[in-house]
C-alpha cells in the first residue's frame, strides 16, 4: 500500500474509471483535482462537491503542479500537456495501477485485440463454481478500484492496452495475451508493432503466462521464459480434438469435455473457453467446478447474439465486434440461406478494412455502410453497398427488403464513439429496432 498523503493529485476524466478514483481517493482522506476536456461531462452530478474540477480543455498548472496524474484508458498519453508532465517526471498511471499497489489477492490478468470480455467473464464464472469470492473488473465496465470496496480470493481484470500503457506494478499470478492484430492504429501511431508491445507489457513479471500457440504475437519477448502454458486450434497444451467425429477440449492430450455440452458456438469462442481453461487450472481453481461453468455458460450480450428470430429472418447483434477481426469471427459463425444483410460503421480507428473483402464476395450479400467511415467501408464493394448516416435509417432500409431465410448482422467493424457512448448502447438502439422492425 502506497500513502498518498500530501500528495497533489490530479485525475483525468469524469467517466466511470475517473469517479472511481476520486472515491478511492476521498476514501483515504485525499482531496484530488478533476480535469475533463468536455464542456459538460458525464458524472459530474457525481462529483463531491468540496472536489476542484476544470472542465473544457487541459489545465496545464494543475498537471505541471501534480505530483500524480491518474489518466482515464480513453486519454491519450500523446497529448502534448501529458507530454510536457512526462518530461517534468511527473508520475503518469492509471486505476489498475492504483488496484495493482493495494491488492493482497492474486490477479488473473487478461489481454488481447479480441474475446478478452468473453474470457474475464467465464474465469469469474468458473472462480463462483468453485465457491471463491471474485472480483471482475476493469475494461469490461466495472472500475476495478471499486472492487477494494469489497474482500475476495481472486481479481480477474480485463486489460485493454490503454490501461496497460499506464500500468507499472502489475505482478499477476498468471497473465495472458489472447490474440494480437491490429486495432486503435489511431493512437499508436508506429502501427502494429508498437500496440504490441503495450499488449506485452502484461507479462512483466506474472508467474504464469498463457499463450495462444497459434499466435506467435502473444510470446513473451524473452525466448528463455519457459514458466508458460499454450493453447490453440490443434496445437498446444489446450487443444480441440476430434474424436470420432466429435470435438472435444483436450488438456495434454485427455479429452475433458464434449463441445456439445457447451452452449456457445464458433471456432473462436472455443479457443477462447481453452484460454479461460487454461487460466483457470494455473490459478488452482478445480477443474470439476470449471467444467460445470463451461457448461452452464451462456456467452455475453452483444457478441453474436440472436436477438429476433421472426418470419423466417434472424436479428443478430454482434456490436461488441470493434474492429476487423472480429468481424471476420462472426462470418466464419455465420450461415446464411437468404441474403446477408451487414452492417457496418462507426469509427474505424484508421484500421485497414480491406481483409474484408474475400468474406463480402458473391451474390448473397448486402452492405450497409454507416457513420464517421461509412464511405471508407463503402469502397469495399460499392456495387453492393448502400452508406446511410446512421444504423438506424440503414436498418428502416433493411426492414423493407428482408426476406425469410435472410440474416440482419451487426458487426460494424468499428467502435461506436461516432454516435454512441458505447458499443453496448449500439448493441441495445439495434436490439429495440429489430424488435420493432422484425
């Protein structure tokens, strides 16, 4: 535990991360001060009121006479007021820093460009099996400082490379990087390889690593780790195997589990319950009460979810699906015996969409393309896309087309920021318009 006493601390945005470090604070009889670059800002009907804020840009003597900054994930490091702070050798962390210096429980530590929610959610679940008390937080929607307020055995922590970037102290007894490809090229400007190398950082000094073996991206830098477990399609410590004619979850080669017990589908999501296996046997977590969530588990909204079966035409809400691949995952999910209606759009984040194009041949396709890159997506095949402003009119377009057989996909490929304050908000505007339209 860190004492904060007489420290000046300045915390950077008002959202829900933001308000829970000013609690944590308050909770210690510290006093910080609040920035937020909005004008009007979410939670500021939360703020106590006895706490200075600044609203509408960066006040640059508060960083300068800070001692620590706590950044919000969605805060770019690059800001030049940061930077200059960095320069000064004013400490620049975030929340999960904060956790990582007050935590006495072991931390399972998960990462990765897709399946990190799915993951967290399931190791949490199979942790409540067992009977432990857990704590699942961090960039799944619960500010992991607010798990403090609480004792448990075991912190399971979604980590998006934003909160890695800011995290120092992370000693997580087992650590994993799920997958690497590219995403938020907006804010690492030297590509691929410098978002990688956030995603690495999640390995500093955890005791255990998992890795996807089919993913040499997600290897530690240093070649001599040996303290790792894998998983993968085929290859690794967790595998699939098929058994005469049935897939199986496989550990070292015993089969532990027929995938028809599972109830959710998809090559990805398979190795995604392997890497939660995997988790969940290094932490100790017994293996009897993780098969029991395995089969019990029923997958998290907004990631391919079937949200309206009507008249012969299905409804599928995939708007956790923010970039590429993730599409990608839900075309290798998909049959369709109609016409596939996907919708696409939001903010691309300066990804490239072209590996796109091999899913959105042929006849059986339509594209709506809408938002801030709506015309970029559009290019992908323009014979077959039609760009609207917003989800909602592309969807009134659809209602009039679709017939039975015909599927109506959101997975936009693209975050939300452009039009929503989240993904699960374009996930819950698409649920409510389908059901009205469908």
């Amino acid at each position: 535990m860190v004492n904060y006493q007489g420290q000046k601390i300045v915390i950077l945005g008002l959202g829900i991360t933001g308000i829970s470090c000013i609690n944590f604070f308050i909770t210690l009889g510290v006093k910080p001060r609040v920035i937020d670059t909005r004008v009007s800002p979410p939670n500021l009907d939360k703020l106590p009121k006895n706490i200075e804020y600044h609203l509408g840009n960066i006040n640059q003597d508060w960083l300068m006479d800070a001692d620590l900054i706590i950044v919000s994930p969605s805060i770019n490091l690059a800001d030049p007021a940061l930077r200059l702070a960095a320069k000064m050798n004013i400490k620049i962390i975030s929340d999960i820093e904060l956790l990582c210096r007050e935590s006495k429980v072991p931390i399972v530590a998960i990462t990765g460009s897709n399946g990190k929610s799915t993951v967290t959610t399931l190791v949490g679940h199979m942790a409540k099996s067992a009977g432990w008390k857990v704590g699942v937080g961090g960039n799944i929607g619960i500010p992991a400082l607010t798990l403090l307020q609480q004792e448990y055995d075991l912190y399971v922590l979604e980590l998006s490379s934003f909160q890695l970037e800011t995290t120092i102290n992370l000693q997580a007894a087992v650590a994993t990087i799920l997958n690497v490809t590219e995403d938020h090229m907006d804010r690492y400007p030297l590509g691929l390889q410098q978002y990688h190398a956030v995603k690495l950082s999640i390995y500093n000094n955890a005791k255990i690593c998992i890795i996807n073996a089919d993913d040499k991206l997600t290897m530690p830098i240093c070649k001599n780790f040996s303290n790792y477990l894998s998983f993968g399609v085929n290859v690794g410590n967790y595998y699939l195997n098929n058994y005469r004619g049935e897939t199986w979850l496989c550990v070292n080669g015993t089969n532990i589990l027929n995938t028809y017990k599972i109830n959710i589908t998809g090559q990805h999501n398979l190795t995604n319950i392997l890497a939660a296996l995997a988790l969940s046997d290094a932490i100790g977590i017994p293996r009897f009460a993780s098969i029991k969530a395995l089969t019990t588990f029923s997958g998290l909204p907004h990631i391919f979810q079937l949200v309206l079966e009507n008249n012969g035409v299905r409804w599928i809400n995939d708007s956790k699906a923010t970039n590429v691949h993730s599409t990608i995952a839900a075309f290798n999910n998909l049959h369709v015996d109609g016409i596939l209606h996907l919708l696409l759009g939001g903010n691309g984040k300066s990804a490239n969409f072209s590996s796109l194009t091999q899913y959105i041949q042929g006849d059986n396709i339509r594209l709506y393309c809408f938002g801030r890159d709506s015309r970029e997506l559009a290019k992908l095949r323009f014979d077959i896309a039609e760009i609207t402003d917003t989800m909602e009119s592309a969807m009134r377009i659809i209602a009039t087309k679709v017939k039975s057989g015909d599927v109506v996909l959101l997975s936009p490929a693209c975050a939300s920021t452009d039009q929503f304050e989240n993904f699960a908000q374009r996930g819950n505007e698409f649920t409510l318009l389908a059901k009205e339209l469908g």
